[in-house]
C-alpha cells in the first residue's frame, strides 16, 4: 500500500541492505568486472572502446527514454555533414558527449561532485536549468497515465539531498558497503530526487559507470547498463518503486548486482570480438597496402562510419592523398562506400554488424 506521506530519507540509511543474498551475489560480478577491466587493455587504443561501445550505450540510454534514432542516422549524424540533420541522433550525440565530459572530470578531479553532475546535465540537455526550481513534477505510468511516485517539489529539499548524496558518493568513511551496493543505493537516490526537469535517467546512467572508475573498478567508461535496463524495463522501474513503497531494498540491489555481472559478460564478448576483427583488417591491410599504419587502422575502428576529413586529421596526409586510401580499400570490398548528397563516407561493415547485432 502506498504511503502518501512517504519522505525520502538521507543516506545512509540505519538498515541492513548487505544481506546474506546480496553479499553471495557479489564475488561473480566483481569477478566479471575485473575481467573485463583487464581485456579492455587488448585494444591497443582505447578511445577505440570509448567511442564505439559509448556510442552505443548513447542510443540505449536514450532509447530507454523514447528518444529513438536508427544506428545509420546515428553514424551518419557522427560524419556532421551539413546535409544530413537528425533530431534525436542529434540528442544522442549529446549523451555520448556529456559521457565524456563527466570522465574527464572526474579522471582530473577524483571526485564525483554535484558541480560534475550539473555539467554532465547541461551537455546532455543543452541547458543551464540547473535543479528544479519550481514544483509540477511527477512520474506518471507510460500505460495508465496515473501517477506513480512525485519526486520532492522543494528547491531547497532538492539541494540538500543532492548534497547528502554527494557527500554519500565521495566520502568513505561514512558507509563501508561493497562498491556495487553502493552503486544501487546511489542510482536508486539520484532517480527518486530526480533533481532535474529533464534527463534524470540518462544523467543517472552515466553517475552509475562514472562512479565504477571513480571506485578503481573500471578504467574506462565501457560498461553500461543501459540495454540490461532496455530488456528489463518493466522490472527496472517496478522495483525502483518497490523500495519507495515496501522498502524492498534486496530486490533492487539483487537486480542491478546481475545487471552488472550480466553487462560486464556481453561487453567482453564484444570487446573480444571488436579485437578479433582488428587483427584480421591489420593482416588484409599490412599485407596487400604500402599505406597501411596503426593510425589507419584505429581510424576504421573507433567509428563504424569514417570520411576523407577524418583519415586528413589522424594520419596527418593531403586530401587527395586520403580519398585515395579509402578509395582502393572500398574497390576491394575491405569499406563500403556510400554517398551522402555529394559526400562520400565509407562503412567498415564487420564493425557495424557486430555493434548492430545486439
């Protein structure tokens, strides 16, 4: 039964959230984690797996939001050809952009602060609204329509559960839970503040793998809960709501625990693969072109799309010089050439089908 009278407590909370359900969950995650934190290292430039796997975490994330983009109009939005306009690729790539400005931050600054928050917001939503100043928001079901749970409406309640979890985030001696106990709680509190107009959900995503590398799991921003959270929607915010309104903690934890572990198996996969196909370009490459070099090669992978601009910038070569690489390797089936209006752009086509199949 729901309480109407329910306030949002600060952390930490004075009950056990590590039970002995929750604590024999952890030891596999952690384990799949750390795998995957050491195969990362196999793909010898690693903004190769920051651009990809972010760009897919982008349209998850957004998708999770029904901001919809197809992954062409995603890749070609990439390709920033003035010919070419896509709202909600565009939006998109927002979200991989406010990603990466939250891991530089918090790479130079070691903390996970509400200043870092509030700028991840403000890329992602190209605003400075900052918290909600003014009551009206509620959450309502995609289905019925009711409202299902009304975040705190007070600015000053905002901001001082924002600065509770901050506090919560960054200072170690106030809880000793495991890291991704911690992560549960955190994301849980973020979304019931809700302390944004728009873009709660996707800001909270990327808070989630922001805090994994703040917590020395992760060295990169690669694992991303989104398309877990995509196959299991319904469960995602039942059981948000089901702390709210039964105090149902263990479910939750439980749920994002395997989430984790879940996530961090696909992502290896992907990872190998991505690395299986690297090696077999660098062979075709190496083999049978003079101008083959690394930088040519990290070009073709950490986009699925690319274009004569981007192998000028990455390998430091004339125009002519660049439309001619790409050229040969599309009349020998290694890209796909498309064109765009009078633009060419030219599909490593292996890559895509891997970061399409999901």
């Amino acid at each position: 039964m729901k309480n109407d009278k329910w306030v949002l407590k600060e952390l930490p909370l004075a009950m056990e959230l590590e039970t002995t359900r929750v604590l024999k969950s952890l030891p596999s995650a952690h384990a799949a984690l750390a795998e995957l934190k050491g195969i990362a290292f196999n793909i010898p430039n690693q903004n190769i797996l920051i651009n990809t796997l972010g760009l897919q975490e982008a349209k998850d994330s957004s998708a999770i939001e029904n901001i919809i983009t197809t992954h062409d109009d995603l890749y070609k939005s990439s390709l920033h050809f003035d010919n070419f306009k896509s709202l909600n690729a565009k939006e998109v790539q927002n979200y991989i952009s406010a990603l990466k400005k939250g891991f530089e931050l918090i790479k130079s600054k070691r903390l996970l602060t509400n200043n870092i928050i509030l700028q991840i917001q403000e890329v992602l939503e190209s605003n400075d609204a900052g918290f909600r100043k003014l009551p009206g928001t509620t959450l309502k079901s995609a289905i019925t329509g009711q409202t299902i749970y009304t975040p705190p409406q007070d600015y000053n309640d905002i901001k001082r559960l924002m600065s509770n979890l901050e506090n919560f985030i960054n200072n170690k001696e106030i809880s000793n839970y495991d890291v991704l106990v911690k992560m549960a709680i955190m994301h849980y509190q973020f979304e019931s503040i809700h302390p944004f107009y728009d873009g709660n959900g996707r800001t909270g995503r990327i808070i989630n793998i922001l805090y994994l590398i703040l917590a020395g799991l992760q060295n990169l921003p690669i694992l991303y809960l989104s398309s877990y959270i995509i196959r299991n929607k319904t469960d995602y915010y039942r059981l948000l709501q089901e702390v709210r309104d039964k105090n149902n903690w263990e479910e939750w934890i439980l749920f994002m625990i395997k989430g984790v572990e879940e996530t961090s198996m696909e992502t290896i996969s992907l990872i190998t693969e991505i690395r299986d196909l690297m090696l077999d370009f660098k062979h075709k490459i190496r083999a049978n072109y003079k101008f083959y070099s690394q930088d040519l090669l990290n070009n073709l992978f950490k986009h699925p799309y690319t274009k004569i601009e981007f192998i000028v910038n990455d390998l430091n070569v004339s125009r002519l010089t660049a439309a001619n690489y790409l050229n040969k390797l599309a009349e020998d089936g290694i890209l796909r050439k498309e064109k765009l209006g009078n633009a060419n752009y030219y599909i490593n086509q292996p890559l895509f089908d891997i970061l399409t199949k999901r």
